[in-house]
C-alpha cells in the first residue's frame, strides 16, 4: 500500500475521535445518563468514523456534518446555556472542520 493511500495523521485522529465519541454516547444510554435515540447518533458517528479511516468520501461528507454539529453544540452550550465547556467542544470541533476541508485531506480520499 503507497502513502498516498495512507490517511493523514490528523484523519485518523478525527476518526478516533468520531469512535470515541460513539462509544462514549453507547455507554452513556448504556447507564441511563442519556435517551435511548442517542443511539441513532452514535451510529452516525461510528460510520463517519470508520469510513474516515478507510479513506471514502462518504465518511468525510459523514464527519463534515458531525463536527459542524458538534460545534454548533458547543455554541449552544456556551452562549444559551452558560456552560464553559461548550467552548473547548465548539473550538476543538472547528478546528477539526477547517482541517477536514483542506485540498490535502480530500486529495487522499476516494
């Protein structure tokens, strides 16, 4: 397999944090601290974060529209709801988009 067919460092991480985020939503429902349609969620952020990993477009479009999410939620957080770490989820969330819409990171996928 050539590099080129390597994901980026930073799409791996991102992909690692979709997954993260999916089993922290899992566990979660799992201990009744959130709704069982959280799991619809999950779901979706498995699948962007597996198909980040394998390079497909698809999980990119996927992980696109979940950080955007992510950050408008952490908006959400900080400025309607008063809670400070809204502001490190909506931070670390753009800049996870900036970088997904790099020429480098959509060079690589398929």
């Amino acid at each position: 397999m050539s590099d080129s067919r390597l994901p980026l460092p930073g799409m791996a991480a991102i992909a690692l944090w979709m997954l993260a985020l999916a089993v922290l939503g899992v566990a979660g429902v799992l201990t009744h601290r959130y709704p069982t349609p959280v799991l619809a969620l999950c779901t979706v952020f498995a699948a962007a974060g597996l198909g980040m990993i394998r390079l497909r477009r698809w999980g990119w479009a996927l992980t696109l529209g979940a950080v955007f999410c992510s950050m408008c939620f952490g908006c959400y957080l900080l400025f309607h709801l008063r809670q400070p770490p809204g502001a490190f989820m909506a931070v670390i969330n753009l800049v996870f988009f900036l970088y997904l819409v790099r020429s480098e990171v959509i060079g690589r996928l398929r």
